[in-house]
C-alpha cells in the first residue's frame, strides 16, 4: 500500500499541473486574441492619421500658394490706388517701393495658384 500512496500523489500532482497548464494556455489565447484585436485597431488608427496628415499637408501648400497670390493682388491694387490718388492730387505723390515694376517677376512670391 506504501508504494500506491506515491503514485497517487504523483498522479495528483500531474493532475493539478495538467489543470493550471490548461487554464494558463486558455489565459494566453485570450490575451493574444485580445492583443491581435488592440494592435488591428492600432493599425487602422495610424493609417486614418496618415491620410489625414496627407490631406493636410496638400492643404498647407495650397493655402500656402493662395496667400502669397493674394499678397502680390493686394500689393497690385493699393499700389495702383496709389498711383490714382497721386494723380488726382490728393496726394503729393507716388512712393517706389521694391518690386513696383514687374511685380508678376519676383523671385520671393511663386506663381499663381491653380484655378479649380
């Protein structure tokens, strides 16, 4: 009977460990179910935050191109509003500034943004 005791412990034993084997392996498959789903949300994130900053950053350049166009407008029509008060002598006359002549010619503005 002596060597029986043993074996049944042994056997327990197995038992128990077999038993907390099974239950930490079903843990893990949930926690790397659990993981797959996080990280397939992370990635959807990341791809919707890089088309966003691809939107924006076309964004940023065509607004970029409209305020400097825009700028050349404006610096056009006061200068030509200028040049009409100078000539009805409202006032003494018309300052030269930079880039009074050829104002479509200066290397610091670029081209007129696209029409669309």
């Amino acid at each position: 009977a002596a060597p029986a005791q043993p074996h049944a412990q042994g056997s327990s034993s197995t038992s128990d460990f077999d038993r907390m084997m099974e239950i930490m392996q079903s843990q893990f498959a949930a926690m790397k179910s659990s993981f797959k789903d996080e990280f397939k949300q992370i990635k959807t994130q990341l791809g919707s935050l890089a088309e966003d900053h691809k939107i924006i950053h076309a964004e940023y350049e065509t607004i970029d191109q409209t305020t400097y166009y825009d700028l050349r407008v404006i610096k056009r029509r006061l200068k030509r509003m200028e040049r009409k008060l100078a000539d009805a002598k409202v006032i003494d006359r018309c300052e030269d500034t930079s880039g009074d002549i050829g104002d479509s010619s200066d290397s610091d503005t670029p081209a007129a943004p696209a029409e669309s």
